[in-house]
C-alpha cells in the first residue's frame, strides 16, 4: 500500500499567498475549478457521493429489518426482494446498504487519521534536521517494516475485534507513508528564500510549520488520503472474507462475499456480484480521485499521462 501511495504523490500545490512551493512550473492548486475541470475527479467523486447516499440515505427510503427469516432463505431477486435473500434468508439489498457504512466510516476515519497524524509528524521531522530528524525517521521506518495486513490477520485471529479496533490498528500503521512523503516536501521548502526572510524577521518554528510549511503540503497529503481511505475498505473487506473480522451482527462488504462465496457454486449468484460491485466501485473510484488530484497538484493536464500510468498509482512526477 505504501509504495503504490508514494508513486501516486509526487508535488506539492503551492503556498497561500502566491508563495511558491516546491514543484515544478506550471503545477497547481487543489481548486474547485480545477477538480470540476478534471474527468476523472468528476468521475470518481460522483460515484462515492453516489455510494454515500446508497448506504446512508437509502435506508431511510428503503426498509428492513436486518434479522434472519427462515421462510424466503435463499429467494432470487423478486417484488420485495430487489436484490434477493442471502443463506439467512435477509435482504441483500438491505444488508448492501448497512455493510457499506461500516466501510466508508471504516475508509473515512483511517485516511482523516493517519492523514494528520503523517502531516504533523513528517512536517516535524523534515523542519528539526539533524541528529532529530535521523530519529524520527528510524522510527518511522520501523512502523513501515510492520505488515500492516499480516498483522491485522495475528490480532484477529488472537482476539475479537471491533471495528474502532481495527480503526485504531490501521490509522496507527498507515500514517508513515503520508509522513515520508511530508518530510520531504518541507525539507525541499525549509530552504527556500521566503522561509529565509521569515527567519531574518525573528518567525519561530512553530510559526514556519503553522504558517509556510505544512500549508505547503496539503496537496500531498488530501492525496494520500484518498488512498489510504481505498486502502482501508478494501483491508477490512479482506480481513471479513477470511472470517477474521468483527463478529455478528456487524456487516460489511467482505464478510457479505464469504457467505456468497459459498453459495456461488449452487447458483446464488445475487449473494455474490452486488456487494462485490460496489467494492470495486468504491475502491476504483478513490484511486481514481488520487490519480486526478495528483494530476493537478502536479499541473498535467488532463490526458497528457496517460501512457505512463500504472496499476494501483502513478509514475512519480520526476520520472514523466
């Protein structure tokens, strides 16, 4: 996760005020404009808004009841049944909707988390330099040699875990990629002739982090945590499917998919295919929206990188 992130992240936008940051000419700033001109941000936006109002506002309009009933197991979808029944004979459809708010709360509060704790971090060790930036860095280059998912499957299968615990582990493990990638866009910035005056004029270094250094960096960072919010869905997906995740009654899109997994061969094919489609939805669509974001932070334009992309992230900016 952590090497497709940092291919995707190469610059930073520029500084408020007109200052300019640390990217190349003719890069440039997170503006709605500038999203609503990209395709692939519009793209990608509209179906997350989409699976947003589907899994939290389509409960209001449609309801269910959520608990087994033993006389329509396994029912195709019909009148009543849009989607189906599954093995315990709930709405799928129902069920689709519930699952998907455990996971965008799930993808939501790992990539706000681990955003700002990376951004702070990173911006810290790149602004002390020296003997204190050398320890921080080894720090976090510990955290980065722990398999995050490799762990997840030890904790789950010694323990039961809910979902803020799972929250806590991922956001505690996927911050460093977004602290690497601050770290080295405030050490490109400490030197620039504008942080000069600012020192000249008596400015301390929580008013360089505050004011010049981490605003700098904000475009890195919304970046990184639109994947790390992929990321996370698509963990915790994996982490159900293998029937490691938070016990019942708690659902998601992955534990939805073991169940129907086990049905596919008996031709339930309703229990697999919709909540399998809204997973590769909803994680296209947020690596979409990294892709596009980097895109104008970075000032291509919409098109013109197309050949050098790759699966899972984007060549880093230096390379194209």
């Amino acid at each position: 996760m952590a090497s497709d992130t940092e291919a995707a992240v190469a610059s930073a936008g520029q500084a408020p005020g007109g200052q300019a940051g640390a990217q190349p000419a003719g890069a440039g700033r997170l503006t709605l404009t500038a999203i609503r001109g990209n395709k692939r941000a519009v793209a990608g936006l509209g179906i997350v808004a989409a699976m947003i109002l589907f899994c939290f506002a389509g409960p209001v309009f449609y309801h269910f009841s959520g608990t087994e009933n033993l006389n329509v197991l396994n029912n195709p979808p019909a009148p009543g049944y849009p989607l189906g029944t599954d093995e315990y004979g709930i709405d799928v459809l129902g069920r689709l909707m519930v699952g998907g708010q455990s996971s965008l709360e799930l993808g939501f509060s790992v990539g706000i988390a681990s955003t700002i704790l990376g951004m702070l971090y990173g911006a810290l060790s790149g602004m002390l330099a020296g003997v204190g930036d050398a320890i921080l860095m080894r720090v976090l280059d510990t955290v980065l040699a722990v398999p995050t998912f490799i762990l997840l499957i030890i904790v789950a299968s010694m323990f039961s875990l809910s979902l803020a615990v799972i929250i806590a582990i991922l956001s505690a493990l996927s911050w460093p990629t977004t602290a690497r990638l601050v770290r080295g866009q405030v050490i490109a910035l400490r030197d620039r002739e504008y942080i000069q005056a600012a020192r000249t004029f008596g400015a301390t270094r929580t008013r360089f982090l505050i004011r010049h250094l981490i605003p700098n960096t904000l475009g890195i960072c919304v970046v990184a945590a639109t994947f790390a919010i992929a990321d996370s869905i698509y963990a915790l997906s994996a982490l159900s499917f293998l029937g490691l995740g938070p016990p019942a009654p708690f659902t998601d899109w992955g534990s939805m998919l073991t169940g129907g997994i086990e049905n596919l061969f008996n031709g339930y094919w309703w229990q697999v295919y919709p909540p399998l489609t809204v997973l590769i939805l909803v994680v296209i669509a947020f690596r979409m929206i990294g892709d596009a974001l980097n895109d104008i932070i970075s000032g291509i334009q919409p098109g013109r990188s197309s050949r050098r992309r790759r699966y899972g992230g984007l060549v880093p900016f230096a390379s194209r």
